[in-house]
C-alpha cells in the first residue's frame, strides 16, 4: 500500500527507534511517529514519505497504551532533551536494554545473550551534575534560556528541568535577570553581534559546590561585578564564576580561553572514594550515583589481581585511572585535553596514589606509540566519546593484545561496531551490561568485557 502524505492512518506502535521514537508499521512499512509507546492504538497524520519509511505525527490517541503516563514536565512534548516524559520507567529500562542487545547482535554480530541486563538509575529526577543552557530572545525581547526543539537551533524556553539540578535552574535564572537588567544581548548564530552563548552549570553532588561558567562571543562583558553579586547571594555552594572565550561559528560549547572572574577555576567532587579537582573541560560523568555503580561493575569486568599494567584510554580527569589504580600494579591514563590531564595528575596527587601516570594526547596515536614501544597493558580499559574508537586506536588495541578489554560505551551503536572488529582479531565477547545513566532520555552507557582468545587458551 502506498501511503500518502497528510492522509490520516490507524495503528499501534510496536517498537521504539535508538533515539525513543515509536515505530508502527502500516501497509508494510514503518512510520516513525514521536512521542508515543508500545501499545498505542492511534491515529497517525503521514508528514512525510520516504523510499523504505515513513514519519508520521499522532494525531489523536485511541487506546493508550499501559506503559503511558502523565509526563512530569510541561515541556516533554517539544523540548529535544526528553523523549520518555510519557512512558513509565519500567518500560524505559526495557526498550533501553533492547536498544543495547539489537546492537550487539545486528551490528556486532554477537550473541544477545550476554547481555546481562540493565541496572536502573536509583532516582530519575534532578540527577545531572552538569547544565549546557543555550541562552536567546523570544520575540519581545526577553532573555530565555531552555534546550533546542528537536533538529533545530529554535530554543524552548525552559525555567525548571527536572533532571537537571536545581542548582544549575537557580543560576540560570540569575543570568536571565542580568542580562535583562544590564541590556546584554544574547549571541545570535550566524550574525556579527551579542555576547552569552550558553550558560554552564557544574555542580558536586558529594562535595555540595557549584561552578558557573558563562560563555560569551565577547571578550569583555559589562556588570560582570553585579553578576558575581547576584549569583553569590542566590547559588548554593558557588566557589567559582568563570568566563569562557568562544568566537566559533559551529557548535562546540567552550572556546579554549576561560578566566577566572571571581573564585575558583575548579570544582571539588568525589567520587568512588576519591576527591577531584574538575576544571569546565574535564569530562566527568553527569550521573553522580549511577557512576558509583557503572565504575564497580568495569571494575568487576577488569578482574584485577594487584599484579596487572593497566591501560586506560580517553581517561578525563582520572576518575577510573584512580578506582583502577588501587586493585592494580600500574595505570597510564591517556586524555587528549591538557586542563583534564593538568586535574588528572593534580588528583592522583590530592589521593596519595603514586602507581599512575598520565599522558596528554591522542589516545589512538598514544596507543600505536605505546605499541610500537612494546608496551604490553594486561587490562585495557576504553571509555571513549560517542564516535566510538578511530580506527587508529583499534589498530594499535591489536597490536598491544591485552589479555583484557572492558569497554564503557555511551552510544550501543559504535560500541557494537567495535566489538566486532575486535571479535574478528581474536577477542571474544564475555558479557555485557547496561546503564541508565540517563533517565527519560534515549541515551544508555554499556560497559562489555572483551577476553583474548589466546590468553583464554592460554
């Protein structure tokens, strides 16, 4: 059957899309439709056909599904941050492991039995310990700040998000003000002119501190006094304001240039029995809890005796080089950003923890040096960005042949991409496990342990 563009079709939704869109299937073929879930007997208004699929939008609910709820947010419906405000956690938890087990079998070729399941985050509100707001004007004028519509740069204005802290919503209102006060314009993509871009929140959800770091197109920023004033008196645990220098014209949040306008330029937190030190560029999971839990299970996976040469790769500020360094002989951490690796060696230091070593630089070109120098890790431990490993660092991962890899992965696409590649030099898949590190989002961490076959022989 060919479908038609605005003609209005029944179905119900089976399935949900890696990003939590609901997929129905009507006359063969699948229509992606957002914001509904499995069980939904709906109808679906086509928006748009293409050569295999389709998008459609709901139109009206006929019979809701059981796994429906009232979302919690007013702005679940059009904000591109939540796309399960709608649906009872339980049934998050499911369509997220699913979304994991379908990548390592259809992409990586694996059993999606090893898969163990997925641990759940022990609370689903006010969890993020880090706030990127983009800032705007709506069209009388006012200062908004909120999250981007999906697929645009168009700004839902958004005073509370409940799953980020209330901290980070407190700061991000006395920036508002401020800025409506102090006649400061907002930075406007694509055109010469305006100053605030985004307003950065960090928080330490152990240690209690805040950080602020506002980032301007500008180099010099009016009232900045009244602003350190202003977000003193109002934000709980503040020990820094900064200002971030970025005069890009694409996406990436921070320039490279951050002063220090009142305070400190890094953040206190700890975490897994460590405290660190945390400049904006660290990298530091968002998800204070469910780290404690994520860190324990590649812990588990790594199996370390006291004897082994770990290598961790994309290590930020240290925070697994540290947790592995007590079970382990010797950990080299690799992290590409100089601040992160400035903290990471200032964090060993801070925790007495003296078998570490840190190394700023590319982790795959690090880790084909390390190769080529012979350097032989027992464990391997890999946490890398969304893209997954560059073919360089799996290159070189071959060349090393750890008898190890645990791999902590926040996109189960690449991961599963990867896995395949190393299963096809010799690694074999032992398990797996999923992390809803973020809850009411489409996003899941996974971490897997991968062993060489030879030293399984062996």
């Amino acid at each position: 059957m060919e479908l038609l563009k605005n003609k209005i079709y029944r179905a119900q939704i089976i399935d949900y899309t890696a990003d939590g869109t609901g997929v129905a299937r009507v006359g063969g073929r699948a229509v992606f439709v957002p914001r509904t879930a499995v069980g939904d007997q709906c109808d679906i208004r086509i928006t748009k056909v293409g050569k295999t699929v389709a998008f459609g939008r709901l139109e009206e609910l006929v019979v809701p599904s059981k796994h429906r709820i009232e979302p919690a947010c007013p702005k679940g419906g059009v904000c591109g941050g939540c796309c399960f405000q709608h649906i009872a956690y339980e049934e998050e938890l499911r369509a997220k492991e699913k979304k994991v087990r379908d990548a390592l079998e259809r992409i990586g070729g694996q059993d999606g039995g090893k898969l163990t399941g997925i641990t759940g985050a022990p609370g689903t509100e006010r969890y993020r310990n880090k706030a990127q707001y983009p800032v705007g004007q709506d069209g009388d004028g006012r200062v908004i700040t909120g999250f981007y519509r999906p697929r645009s740069h168009d700004i839902v204005p958004i005073e509370t998000c409940l799953i980020q802290s209330e901290t980070a919503d407190k700061a991000a209102a006395v920036v508002r003000g401020w800025m409506q006060e102090n006649s400061i314009p907002p930075y406007v993509p694509g055109v010469q002119g305006g100053m605030i871009r985004h307003i950065y929140v960090r928080v330490g959800e152990a240690s209690g501190e805040a950080q602020v770091t506002l980032v301007s197109a500008a180099r010099r920023v009016p009232a900045l006094d009244r602003l350190v004033a202003a977000l003193r008196e109002t934000v709980p645990g503040l020990t820094g304001v900064l200002l971030n220098i970025n005069r890009r014209d694409d996406n990436v949040i921070l320039g490279d240039r951050t002063v220090v306008i009142w305070g400190e330029m890094q953040l206190e937190d700890h975490l897994c029995g460590n405290s660190y030190l945390l400049s904006p560029y660290a990298f530091y999971q968002v998800n204070h809890a469910q780290t404690e839990n994520l860190y324990a299970c590649a812990l588990a996976y790594a199996g370390l005796t006291g004897t082994e040469t770990v290598l961790d790769l994309y290590c930020g500020a240290g925070t697994i080089t540290l947790t592995a360094a007590a079970q382990a002989a010797r950990v080299i951490g690799v992290e590409i950003v100089p601040e992160a690796v400035e903290n990471a060696k200032q964090n060993a230091e801070r925790n007495g923890v003296r078998n570490v070593e840190f190394l700023c630089a590319d982790a795959g070109k690090t880790a084909s040096m390390l190769a080529a120098q012979g350097e032989r890790p027992d464990v391997l431990v890999v946490d890398p960005p969304r893209k997954g490993l560059d073919e360089l660092a799996r290159d070189a991962i071959m060349k090393m042949k750890p008898a190890r890899i645990v791999y902590v992965s926040c996109d189960p696409a690449t991961l599963a991409r990867d896995v395949k590649e190393l299963t096809a030099a010799g690694y074999m898949l032992q398990k797996a496990r999923a992390f809803d590190m973020f809850p009411r989002t489409s996003h899941v961490e996974t971490i897997v342990q991968l062993d060489r076959k030879e030293a399984q022989s062996g």
